[in-house]
RNA sequence: UCCCCGGUAGCUCAAUGGUGGAGCAUUCGGCUGUUAACCGAAGGGUUGCUAGUUCGAAUCUAGCCCGGGGAGCCA
C-alpha cells in the first residue's frame, strides 16, 4: 500500500470525523456496506473506529460513482470527502465523497462471507478472523480492553504490584481440573498452568502484594456458554491479608471495572444495546451470605438442596436473581474446596473461602479465599488429595520459611465481561475463544 | 463421560411418506435520500454419511460423523 500523506487533507478517523463538520478529511479503511438508489451510492464505511455513511451522486461525482459503483463488501478504501451534519444518515454525520482510492478490491468470484443479517454460531465461528471486524464484535473487544485496563488501574492504585505467573508448570495447582499436557525438552513433561494460584503466592511472599493477569488453561470438556479451555484470569494475593480483606479487595475491583466500561465506553455499550443503568447499580458492598445461608435461600425457593452439596450453575442462579448486585458466598464447606484453602478456626468444616456470582445467572466471576499457612496441615491436604508431594517441595517453602496468612482470589475475565456486555456467549468477548472441539482459526 | 436438540442452495430457514421452496447473498436490469433500502429477472442442490423399511424417503428406523445447549467440574 502506498503512502497516502501526500493528500493535502487530514488523515482522521471515523471517531474523529464528527467534530470536523464542514471540512475535508480522509479515511482510510474498508468498504462496510452499500445502498444504491438509481443515481446515488451509499456507501458505509468502517475504519475500525466506527462506521460511517457515504454519498456519491453520480452527477455531482462521476468518477468516484463508477469506481465505486458494483465494489464489494469489504474492499479496502483510502476516501476522501466533506463532512457534515446529516439527519437521516447513521451516527448523525455523513461523508460526501470526492476522491476514492482502491486499496484492495474483493472478487467478484469469492464475495465476503459475513453478511449484514443473522449467522449461526458455527458458521460464525468458523469466521471469527473476518467476524471480529463486525460493529458488534468490534465494541465488545474495545469494552474488553477497557476492563483489562481499569483491572490493572485499580490493583495498582491499591498497591499490589502486577508480576508474571509461568504458563509451563510441572504439575497441577489443583489435582481436581484436567491439564493440558504438553513435550517439554527432552522427553520431559510439561503443563499448560491452570492458574497462577501457587507462584503468586512466593511473589506475595517477596513483594508482598502482587496480583497476575494472564492467560490460564482448563482441559475440560464442558460444554456450555461459560467455558473456555484458554481464558484469563486476574489473580489478587497479598502476604498478612485475610478473607474480608480479599472480599473487600474483590468488591472494589468489580465494580471499579464495571464503572470505568459504564463510564468510558458507553457508545460501545449503546451499541450493543446494553443497559447502563444496571451496570451503574455495581458499587459496594456487595450482599454476602454465608454458604450455610445459601443452602436456607436455596431451601425456601422449594430446591432440595442439603448442607454439604455443591453449588452448582443452577443453584447459583437461584441465588443471584435474589440481587441486582453480584453476591458474595463465603464460607463453603472444607471438603468442596482446594487443597491450599484455610480452615476457618470457629468452625473447622468450613473454609475461609469466597465466590462472586454475577448477576443475571453469568454465573461465578471470582472464587478465592486464605490460603493455608500451617506446614503440617498443607501436607497432609497434599496426601489427602493424591497430589505428588516431591512436584510441590518448592511450594511446601513457602511454608518453611517464614509463612505467613495470606489470601488472594482469581476473577475470570471472559465471564466478568461477558456479563457487563450482557452477552448470549462467553466466546463473544474473546478474540480468538479456544473451547471444546475448537481451535481454528 | 452422560442427557437433550439440530444438520436441506454461499447464509437464515420452510417443505402431510408422493415433481425440494422462500428471503438474503451473487450476476444482470430499474430507481436522486437510502437506513440489514426497494422493484424485476437469472444462475445456484449427492437434503451430513452409510445401511435399512417402502412402489416411492429431506421426512420413518439403526449406526456413524459434525455442531449446539446442559450436567459434572470450574473463572
């Protein structure tokens, strides 16, 4: 592609184009969309910044009229036009255009496979490369980068230091998950890490309060609009820190993140026609109920669900629409959780442990808690569990040498997002979603 | 792994066991304010695969393949 500086008028974007009403700019990207009616052309236009409406009329511009006359649908467009304010045209401005460059023009023969009206998911899927360049598709992303960019905001407004957990991990953090096994060098076995749980727990020890952001990795074979296999995953731990502070901590980061898309993304979110004054109601504190609370809630809604049960998808569904706020559960039995989970000392068969439900059943967002501190104690959980105690020596350090409490959390960030932007899918509001039977593209 | 639903034109979907259709997309023609524009015409099919029942199967049966949703498990 040539350099198109030389063109005497300001290169902008269609975000920018609004506020220079009246003077002549150029846009350079794609050919979006385009309504003919006899000798006038509208083009709409997209440059990754929005999308905008285009007139040509073929007696006032009949060069551009014939280039552009019969282009198909994603062809690559340097354009060139007068802006002005345009009632009847999307967006309330409108471009007419008086210089068009092809940059690259579709074929004829292999016109572009997303069209303008409904798809089905694997059709979609299949085409999630081209997919992505839909207006829709386009807003969720940029909401997704806005809630990566508050999360990180807020933990370092708070103190905690953002460091790097390893994607190789010897073995399993939690024996429970299914690991993606992979050749390391030489005949050695590596794993894709499930979480970055047990090394930001040594970073909390060296810095004290850190927190990752990163991508995670869960063999499972669920198949449901909740999981990924590759997801990412913002993990909290600080050294000295006890459940309320994680809770608190918790609170804060949701609705820090849900406030700032609220806030600085709200044309995405008009876009795709999400209710901002839900997303307004997210301030803390959060409702909290104990699990022992939750079975009672569970119980009275007419579930038959007993002391000791999982909470299940269900469940848990049951429980958050009795908020507009998403619900803290803490306090699950012992036995449901991780081996590394503290044991609350008034009652030992309950853990210092929490979740997060979102609201509108999207669904547990954050699960975490304290962390045990005792050597004895973490090895006999190990053994409990059946994990292989030499692959945690180094973990069991941690513990031998000036252990301390300590607590942290991990929150899902597809799920988070995926319930601000109210979408149908948690696989919408990834670039690229890696699930179940599915890696391409 | 288990349960439920689906697979028909490039896409979204119709079609009582009796000649496989529509809208959109594509190509051609028309239209000076369209809003997934509209109007007219044309091309486009091994009905997921295999076997079976039947005079006759997109339709009924069995097996397999692929996809979707859910359970379990989890963020």
């Amino acid at each position: 592609m040539t350099e198109t500086a030389q063109t005497p008028n300001p290169i902008t974007t269609i975000e920018q184009a609004g506020a220079q009403a009246g003077g002549t700019v150029t846009i350079r990207g794609w050919l979006y969309n385009m309504r003919e009616s006899g000798k006038l052309l509208f083009p709409i236009f997209r440059d990754g910044t929005g999308t905008m409406q285009g007139v040509v009329s073929l007696k006032e511009q009949p060069e551009v009229f014939a280039a552009l006359k019969g282009l198909p649908q994603e062809s690559s467009v340097v354009v060139t036009g007068s802006v002005r304010t345009e009632p009847r045209a999307p967006g309330g401005f409108e471009l007419g255009v008086t210089g068009l460059e092809i940059i690259q023009r579709v074929p004829d023969s292999a016109p572009y496979p997303i069209q303008l009206k409904e798809h089905g998911v694997d059709f979609l899927l299949d085409r999630r490369h081209l997919w992505i360049r839909t207006p829709r598709q386009a807003a969720i992303l940029r909401i997704r980068a806005e809630a990566q960019r508050a999360a990180r905001n807020y933990m370092d407004a708070q103190g905690y230091t953002q460091t790097d957990a390893p994607i190789f991990t010897p073995a399993a953090c939690e024996g429970t998950t299914t690991l993606f096994e992979v050749n390391y060098i030489d005949d050695q076995k590596a794993y894709l890490t499930q979480s970055g749980q047990l090394y930001v727990e040594a970073l909390a020890a060296a810095l004290g309060k850190v927190y990752t952001f990163g991508p995670t990795f869960r063999a499972e074979k669920s198949k449901t609009r909740r999981h990924l296999t590759e997801f990412w995953m913002l993990e909290p731990e600080a050294a000295y820190a006890h459940l309320e502070d994680m809770i608190q901590l918790a609170e804060g980061l949701v609705s820090s993140v849900v406030q700032s898309v609220a806030k600085n993304r709200t044309r995405e979110l008009a876009l795709i026609e999400r209710d901002v004054k839900a997303l307004e109601k997210i301030v803390p504190p959060f409702p909290r109920i104990t699990y022992d609370d939750a079975i009672k809630v569970l119980q009275k809604a007419g579930h038959p669900a007993k002391w000791g049960d999982d909470l299940g998808g269900d469940e848990e569904t049951i429980i958050s629409k009795e908020f507009d706020r998403p619900v803290v559960i803490h306090r699950y039995p012992t036995a449901m959780k991780a081996f590394y989970m503290a044991t609350d000392p008034a009652r030992p068969e309950l853990s210092l442990s929490f979740d997060m439900i979102a609201p509108e059943g999207y669904g547990e967002i954050i699960g975490g808690g304290e962390r045990l501190a005792d050597y004895d104690t973490l090895v006999e959980r190990l053994r409990a569990h059946n994990l292989p105690e030499e692959s945690f020596q180094w973990y069991l350090d941690l513990r031998r040498f000036g252990s301390v409490p300590h607590s942290g959390f991990g929150l899902g960030l597809e799920r988070t997002v995926a319930w601000i932007c109210g979408t149908e899918h948690i696989r919408e509001v990834i670039p690229f979603p890696r699930m179940l039977y599915r890696v391409y593209p």
